[in-house]
C-alpha cells in the first residue's frame, strides 16, 4: 500500500478506535468483542444437539446411546464437544495449532467454561501430548488450554499422565490409531493425592481411543469419574 493510503488508513483506524489487532481472525472485518467480528461469531455454530450418555457423540434420532456405545460403551462419566470440526471451528483451531494466534486458548476457555464447565468445578487433566509433536510446535495447544481455564476461571490443572512414544495418531488410519496408544500412557511418577472426578481435556476427538487409553489410566489410578471434554469433534 503506497504511504498515503497506509497513513489515511492508520488515521481512519484511529478515529474509529479500530486497530490491526481487533480485526476478526476469520474475516478480517473490524471485531468489537475480538477475536472474531460478530457475523463469524454467529456462524460458529456450537454441537447442540442432545449427545450420547457416554461419549456426547450427537444423537439423530431419539436414541439412549450412539450405536458404538450400544456395542461398548465409553469409559467416561459424559463427554462433551464444543464445535463439529468443520468450517469456522476448523479453521480457527488450525490457526490456533500452528501457532498463529495462541491467545486464542483464552477464546476457547472462556465457550468451554459457558457452555460446559461453570457446571462443576473440576480438576483438568489434559490429555498428554506426543513429545515429537511438542517438539516440532515448541508448545504444547493442550496443556495452554488448561492453563487459560486455570487462569481465568480458577480450574486446577492436573497433568496426570504422560505419553511413551509412539506414532502420532494424526499420521494414521481410523483402524490404527484405536489399537496405537494401548500401553503408552502411563502415569506421573511422584504424584500426590488423585482426584475422585475430572475433567479430561483434549483438542480433537476422532475415534475416542486417545481419551479411552487415558481413561483406563486414570481409573486404574484410583480416579472413578472422568469426563471427557475436547473443543471439537470429527
Ligand atoms: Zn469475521
Ligand atoms: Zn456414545
């Protein structure tokens, strides 16, 4: 932008108490209540609809339980997503993921905590991260969204667990990924007193078997409630 119309523009900005960093995310229109302007807000339409019992999957028709609960039921107390991981919800956790725009934990916290977790307050564990992920990011989206939730809304944040190597389930099929993680999450050494009832906190939940292993983990440690929240769900 030649310098004329980059100073004209800065100077409109200011008159309107507008700046670069209250542009929308998703749209770049100007955001009253940032990160997002309230059209893309609006269309950031939220998994409403009544879930299964034991995993939130959504349920179509008038059923107790999704048909793979039917079979086997998921290990948790309730399970809970914010957004179907498509669309707006899609991109802004890519955003968030790259590293684009980590403020956005702060975001995702405060929808949780309204929709969901003002509910009862619990202690988070976050669903531990795959150290190659951690290491080709730098940081770990999980473990900051547990942090804003503590920071902002007074949760206590439990790291529990921790994750052996093994592939990242990203990298493989549906069929993979549920017998992947079996045996590689283990517990923290040194831990003092387990908690009775948790939140357990992921970012994604494909097929389940990532928060299933941690369950079984968490259960064998004493803890006899778990409920499975992740901010969306594929
Ligand atoms: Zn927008
Ligand atoms: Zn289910």
């Amino acid at each position: 932008m030649n310098p004329v119309k980059s100073l004209a523009l800065a100077v409109l900005k200011s008159a309107l108490g507008w700046d670069s960093r209250q542009a929308c995310l998703l749209c770049g229109a100007p955001a009253l209540a940032p990160p997002l302007c309230d059209a893309c807000r609006g269309e950031l339409l939220p998994l409403d609809l009544p879930g299964c019992p034991f995993c939130g999957e959504p349920l179509i028709s008038r059923q107790d339980c999704c048909g793979s609960c039917r079979e086997d039921p998921f290990p948790a107390s309730s399970g809970f997503s914010l957004y179907p991981y498509r669309g707006g919800p899609r991109e802004l956790l890519s955003l968030y993921k790259q590293g684009d725009c980590k403020e956005l934990s702060d975001f995702f916290a405060g929808e949780l905590f309204a929709r969901r977790l003002s509910l009862k307050p619990l202690p988070l564990v976050p669903v531990p991260r795959s150290e190659k992920n951690f290491r080709r990011r730098g940081w770990d989206p999980v473990d900051r969204l547990c942090r804003s939730l503590s920071r902002n809304y007074g949760f206590s944040c439990r790291p529990l667990l921790k994750r052996l190597p093994s592939p990242s389930q990203k990298e493989l099929s549906r069929q993979d990924r549920l017998t992947n993680l079996r045996g590689k999450v283990v517990p923290r050494r040194r831990l003092k007193e387990i908690p009775r009832e948790v939140y357990l906190i992921d970012d994604v939940w494909t097929t389940g078997s990532t928060l299933r292993e941690c369950i079984g983990v968490l259960k064998r440690m004493g803890v006899e409630s778990v409920h499975g929240v992740s901010l969306v769900r594929d």
